[in-house]
C-alpha cells in the first residue's frame, strides 16, 4: 500500500508538472491571450484532483496507523526524483539568491 501511495504522489507531481510545462510553451508561443474559461476549468480540476488525493491518502494513512512514516517518505521520494531531473536535466535547477 505504501509503494502504491508514493507511486501516485510521483505519478501526479510529474503529470503536474507536464500540464504546467505544456501550458506555459503554448501561451508564450501564442500571441493570443489565455482563455478565462480554460484557467477556471484547470483551477477547478487542480483542486477537485487535490481533494480526492488527500481524502485518499488520509484513508489510506489511517488504515496503516504509519502517518509520520507516509509523509516522511514521500517527502524522500520528492527530494529523490527532483535531484534526479534536476542532474538529468529533466528540469532546471533553481538559482537561489540570498
């Protein structure tokens, strides 16, 4: 159960990311503006998406009776995957300034 909760959180973030990547070339590549009605719908969808996530895991979590243990580990899990794109070159890494 556990490898299947950190499996979707991974599965989401990069799908996340994807959309956003996705969604970003094309409005910088077109001149015309960003449909008001396309940013609702993708508002909604986030959080429709962001709900039934954490109804999901919070069920999933108390069923293990491991709270502690699930977040830790996919916070690991994203730590993990980001350095991995980061020195792949998947994605940019951040320039950070004091």
């Amino acid at each position: 159960l556990l490898y299947f909760l950190i499996a979707v959180d991974i599965a989401t973030s990069i799908n996340c990311y994807n959309i956003l990547s996705d969604t970003r070339s094309k409005a910088t590549m077109s001149s015309k503006e960003a449909s008001p009605l396309k940013l609702a719908s993708l508002v909604v969808a986030w959080y429709a998406g962001n709900t039934f996530y954490n109804i999901y895991s919070k069920t999933a979590s108390n069923m293990i009776h491991a709270h502690w243990f699930v977040s830790c580990a996919q916070l690991v899990v994203g730590i993990v995957v980001s350095l991995i794109m980061w020195a792949t070159g998947i994605r940019k890494a951040p320039i950070l300034s004091a």
